[in-house]
C-alpha cells in the first residue's frame, strides 16, 4: 500500500488495556513508540492520550475529541498500538468508531500494518479484531461477576449512603424506610408520571423547603433535575442491591457499564414497582429523545468506489465545510515512486457529477458492452494461457526426467547433463512464475458477467434507488451492483468515467 507516503498529519492516540499492568509506564512505552514511527515516516502529529480509561465512548473524552477531529477531517491517519485500543468491546461505540473513520476517509495505522477500512480486506480484519474484543470484554464481565457476587447476594447494604427514601440500618446492615420520606419519594414519582417535568419536582421540593437527601455541598443548591431524575431510575428502590457501579482499578477510579452491574434481591422493602418503573423510563425515554442523525449520512454516494485512471490507486473523498455547507470532493494523493505526486485533475461532487454518474451506471451503453465483453475476453484468454503453460510445464518436466535416463544410460556427458538440466529448471522457473500471473487474473476476474445479467441488475437497484432517503443508503445500492469506477479528468475538464459492474 502506498498509502503511506500521502500521510502528511496523524493522530496518536494512546488508551492502556486493562492487562496492561502499571499505567504510566505502559503508556509512555506506547507512546515512545509511536512518536518513533510519526518521526521517522515524517508526520506531524499530535497526541490524544486517555488519562481515565473508562469503559464506554462517552467516557472517553480524549476518543471524543479525536473522533470530533476525524469529523472535521483534520488528520489523514491514526496511529495506534493496536486496532483494539480504538474501543473496547461495547458493540455500539465500535460501529460509531468506523463509521466515523470510513466517513472521514481516514486511516488507521499500527506499528504492523495500515487499514484503510474502504478496502474489503482491511475491514474484514477490523470486525475481526472488534469480534475479539467484543469476546475479551465478555470473559471479564464473567470473571468479575464470578469473583464478586458473594457478598452481594447477602443482601447486605455495602455501598456507603443508601437512596432517598432509605436510611442505613447499621445493627443489622441492612436498608429501612424513612416514613417521611417515602411519603415526598412517593409524591415525587405520581408527580412525575401525572404529568409534571423533572425541574417543575424540583421547584416544588425547593419550594416547599424538603430537607434535600444529603445535607452539606453536595446538595447545596437544594433539588436538583438531575437528581431526581437519579432517583426516579434507580433499581434499589425496586428491591435491588446493586453492586460494581464504579471500582477502583490500580488506582484509577473508573465507572462500569450497566450490563456489568451485578444485580441481586436485597432485603429491604421495595418502594416502586416494577410497572411504576417501567412507566418512568418510558417517558424519560420519550422527554430525552433525540433525533438520532447517524453518521453513516456523512458517507458520500460514491464513497470507496472512486479509482484513479492515471496510477489506478482509490481516489481519496473529502468532506468539507463551505459557505456553511458540506460540499464533497474527490482526488487523487497518490504519490509516486520518483516522489512526485499523481496528475489526476480532482473534482466537486456536486449535484451535476452525481447525476451524470447515476445516469452513467444505470445506462448500459456501448461502452460498458465493451468493458463487459473485454473483461470476458480477457478472462478466457487466461485460462487459454494458463492451460497452456502447465502443458509447458508438465512437458519439461518429462523432459528433466529424460534427460537424466539419458545421463544414466551414459548417453549425454556430465556436462551436457548439468547444462540441460539448468535450461529446464531456469524455463521451469519462468512458466511458474506465468502460472502464477494467470491465475491471479483469472481470481480477481468477474467471471460470468453478462449484458443481460447486468441489465437485469440495474433494474432491481433502480428500484432500491427510488426508496433511499440519504448518502449512506445510496454508496449500499451503489455498491451493490458496482465493482468499481475508473476515474479520468483530461485537460479539458471532462471527466471520464468507466464503470465496472460486479
Ligand atoms: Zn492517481
């Protein structure tokens, strides 16, 4: 891949893996190591290093910022330590992770390789990668579950203050109900499923001066939404003890995901039901939702299928911002072996080359009957050649083995054995190396490509077209029927496009 040489800045980005042991030390290892590589390639760079590690994306602030950056295009490559660093097994943060490095067009780069994920085989390695972490993060899930639910099946109550309504207990360590402040929980909660939004509660709490749930500054502003929407959501009031919210992990504090929660009957009374909870995670879920723009709309229709005509590598697509607008762009970065940089002319993807692109592909013309049929040609004409170099070759393999029938019956001297004998080996070498070459284009060949089968394909994806409704739909239905598409800009301006269906 000669990705490389376009790279011009990267990203570094440095998380410890649980495994890793002493945190400073590891990480600054990593860190020596990956600057080594960004010094010696060339690139500027800048480091994104995670000082709390915790478990989901959103508590990662440094991945935030960095995905924030790959957004706005900022680096051509990411250069970790390893692809599972990148996240850390929640299935969700992996797929917001890719699809912000196949939409920003950016790679990632590791000490042993380079993923440009619009590669099917890059990609193919990167969920495999992800499938393995997802695995790892299960198998601790089930470690620590294993190791620590013990105390908590007790019942008993370890977790320092308990939750309005409930005080702490300490002759039997278990959870009693405040009756005063079961009567305001429970008003709380009518309120909130009557109708009345988390900041009117607490006005009428405030208002009504009810002491706050813990006194001093954690609760000098008086009620709070956030608090009391705390309170509504939390599955103690249910009957629950919950253990393994937060732990300390070698001196980091760090926040659990909820499915590693260990959840467990507790002995005290329940102050909700499990329907009453229900309907309070129903509307909060109804109060917080959002629009939820995935940015997989972020892809460009032609995103992974642009090929340059000139030096026959993947043409970059670009996003960027202009007159408050996202306009795309393609262009070629490759950069020769001389160290000059390739002549493909770019070009705006603007309204007039999308529709000229889909009229391009969805109208076989002469041309494409003519790329379809060269491309047949071109495939029997292989396996023609090949056929005939392994005649060749199981012909002057006969041959060695005359020839040595003939050295033993003394019929040829030494010399001329050991002469003939390193002419056959030396076009043995040779017709392998043509074996080799056919069957390669053979391989990546797309046999049994017809006009008609192609004709028939166009128009189911003619139909799919009319029900997409973003980008992201479109490069799919596109890539359905597409292989790839040379790109040709000449001096007049006119861009060529060759189309190569699948
Ligand atoms: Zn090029």
């Amino acid at each position: 891949m000669n990705n490389n040489n376009v790279i011009k800045q990267v990203a570094i980005y440095l998380r410890k893996s649980r495994d890793d042991g002493d945190y400073e030390d590891v990480l600054s290892k990593h860190r020596d190591a990956l600057v080594a590589i960004a010094n010696a390639k060339g690139w500027k760079y800048k480091c994104y290093e995670e000082v709390m590690s915790g478990e989901r994306l959103i508590y990662r602030a440094e991945m935030q910022k960095l995905l924030k950056c790959l957004d706005e295009n900022l680096y051509d490559a990411v250069l970790v330590i390893d692809i599972d660093r990148l996240g850390r097994g929640e299935p969700k943060d992996w797929g917001v992770i890719k699809d912000t490095f196949l939409t920003s067009d950016t790679l990632i780069i590791t000490p042993n390789s380079t993923y440009d994920l619009w590669d099917e085989k890059d990609d193919m390695t990167f969920d495999f990668k992800t499938m393995l972490a997802k695995y790892e993060l299960k198998k601790i899930k089930e470690r620590f579950r294993n190791g620590k639910i013990g105390g908590a099946k007790k019942g008993m109550w370890t977790n320092g203050s308990p939750p309005y309504p409930y005080i702490y207990n300490r002759e039997d360590k278990k959870l009693d109900v405040h009756p005063e402040k079961y009567r305001i929980y429970r008003l709380m909660m009518e309120k909130y499923l009557g109708g009345f939004n988390l900041l009117q509660i607490a006005d009428w709490l405030n208002e009504e001066k009810i002491p706050t749930p813990y006194g001093g500054k954690r609760n000098k502003h008086g009620w709070s939404s956030v608090g009391i929407r705390r309170l509504l959501i939390n599955e103690i009031h249910l009957g629950y003890i919950i253990y393994g919210r937060t732990r300390n992990y070698r001196g980091n504090f760090q926040i659990i995901n909820k499915d590693e929660w260990i959840k467990v009957q507790g002995d005290h009374q329940p102050v909700k039901t499990q329907e009453e909870h229900e309907a309070i995670l129903a509307k909060l879920a109804e109060n917080t939702l959002q629009p939820n723009r995935s940015k997989a709309i972020n892809v460009a229709p032609l995103s992974g299928l642009l090929f340059c005509s000139k030096c026959g590598n993947r043409m970059r697509i670009k996003r960027r911002k202009q007159n408050g607008e996202f306009v795309w762009s393609t262009m070629c970065v490759h950069v020769n072996e001389d160290g000059s940089t390739c002549e493909q002319t770019g070009r705006r993807l603007d309204d007039e080359f999308n529709e000229a692109i889909y009229k391009r592909i969805t109208k076989i013309d002469q041309e494409s009957v003519q790329t379809v049929n060269e491309e047949t040609m071109r495939l029997q004409e292989a396996r023609a050649l090949l056929q005939s170099k392994n005649d060749e070759l199981s012909k002057t393999l006969k041959a060695i083995e005359k020839l040595i029938e003939l050295y033993e019956e003394e019929m040829v001297t030494k010399q001329q054995f050991s002469q003939r004998k390193v002419a056959h080996e030396n076009s043995i070498i040779k017709i392998k190396r043509d074996i080799e070459k056919y069957q390669i284009i053979i391989a990546g060949s797309k046999a049994g490509v017809t006009v008609e089968k192609i004709e028939d394909r166009i128009g189911k994806f003619k139909s799919v077209w009319e029900k997409t409704a973003n980008n992201a739909q479109r490069n799919k239905a596109y890539r359905s029927i597409v292989h790839k598409i040379i790109y040709d800009r000449g001096e007049d301006g006119k861009v060529i496009l060759r189309v190569f269906y699948k």
